[in-house]
C-alpha cells in the first residue's frame, strides 16, 4: 500500500473520472482511506468495488478489515462469511473472522478460525500471533510461547513479531535469554521507545537491573 496517502486517494479519484466502473480504483482507493484513518470514505469505495465485482472475495475481506477497525465486529464476520462463501480457503477471511469472534469473546469460534488459517498457511504470521492473544488471554502461556515464537520465525525481519515474542516470554517468565535476543533483534530492526520497555521487563526478571533502568528511561 502507498504511504503518500492523499497523492494514491487523488490518483484513483482520476482514474475513476475516466472509468467510474473500474472497481480495482474504487478497491484501491479505499486501501488508502483506509489506511489514512478515513474509514467511512474506505467503506463507501469497497461498497462500489462489491457492487461492481460482487463475486471478488478480496473485496469483502478489505471491508471487513475497516469494519474491524471501526470495531464493528458483525458487520466484519458477515463480511468475511461473504468471502469465504466464495473462496472457503481464503486464509486471510479465516484469520480476519475469527480475529472479530475474539473481540466479541467468542474464543471457541476464534480459535476454530485461527486453526483452519494456521492449517491453510502455516507461515501465516498474523494468524499466528493473534492466536499467541487468544492463548495469553485463556492463561495458556505455553501455546501462547509457542504461537508468538512461530510468528517472529515465519517472519523475521518484522520487529514486532520478535517484540511480540520477547513480550509473550517476558511475561510467562520462561526462556528469558530467548526473549532477550528477541527484543534485541526488534530493536535493531525498528529503534522504538516501545521495544525497549519490553527488553526493561526481561532485564528485571533477569536481574538485570541497571540494564532494565537504562531500556525503561529510554522508552520514556
């Protein structure tokens, strides 16, 4: 997705004045209203994008990722039911549902959702540690270790995968060293204030206090 937002939301807008049925336009468009923060101006364009290529299941799968935003769980598990009529195997309706059923406190469902994701893709990092909350969040540390050490794994170079692994660890007091290296590799990749009070939690639990006093001041 572009980052200059309002030159990719002028850009589709042209391309709509010279083909007003193009719903790749409407489609892309909403992408970057989505990511700007305008969400009701995102939802409008994936609404035109369904009109006009109603059997698209990607389609479906953006809008119920702006309905998630606007946390409207409903509307994003009937949207992505919609996606996965047509495409059973789309992984990222799969994840997107049940990502919805767990903010709703439907564990079961979400963690059904994860699975099939999971089984689909196993490299499916976001699936992966969404199921890592949905484990933390049931006191599972030992699935919720596992999920967040597979989803740094499956993706490497993403500094908060690894966070998110240095935190899952932190906080079930279990592989320090692992969780430390975690963070670390994080803050190489992404020098964040937030990634250094992770690192402040494993070095308090190490005992490590001077180093855990030097990440907390720095995240401050």
């Amino acid at each position: 997705r572009k980052k200059d937002y309002p030159k990719a939301i002028a850009d589709y807008t042209a391309a709509l004045k010279l083909n007003g049925n193009s719903a790749n336009a409407f489609h892309q468009r909403g992408f970057a209203k989505h990511d700007s923060g305008d969400y009701d101006g995102a939802i409008a364009d994936y609404n035109n994008a369904i009109r006009l290529a109603p059997k698209n299941e990607e389609y479906y799968v953006s809008r119920a990722d702006t309905w998630r935003a606007k946390s409207d769980w409903d509307q994003a598990i009937a949207d992505e039911n919609a996606a996965l009529a047509i495409a059973p195997k789309n992984v990222g309706a799969l994840g997107g549902r049940g990502e919805a059923y767990r903010q709703k406190g439907d564990l079961v469902k979400a963690r059904a959702d994860f699975d099939a994701a999971i089984a689909l893709l196993p490299t499916y990092a976001w699936g992966l540690n969404a199921r890592r909350s949905l484990s933390y969040a049931q006191k599972d540390y030992d699935r919720a270790i596992a999920d967040g050490d597979a989803a740094a794994n499956a993706a490497p170079t993403s500094a908060y995968y690894q966070n998110e692994k240095c935190w899952m660890r932190a906080v079930a007091n279990k592989g320090l060293d692992i969780a430390r290296a975690a963070c670390d590799a994080a803050i190489n990749l992404d020098p964040s204030h937030h990634y250094y009070d992770s690192r402040g939690m494993v070095g308090l639990k190490q005992g490590r206090f001077a180093e855990a006093l030097a990440d907390y001041e720095t995240a401050v």
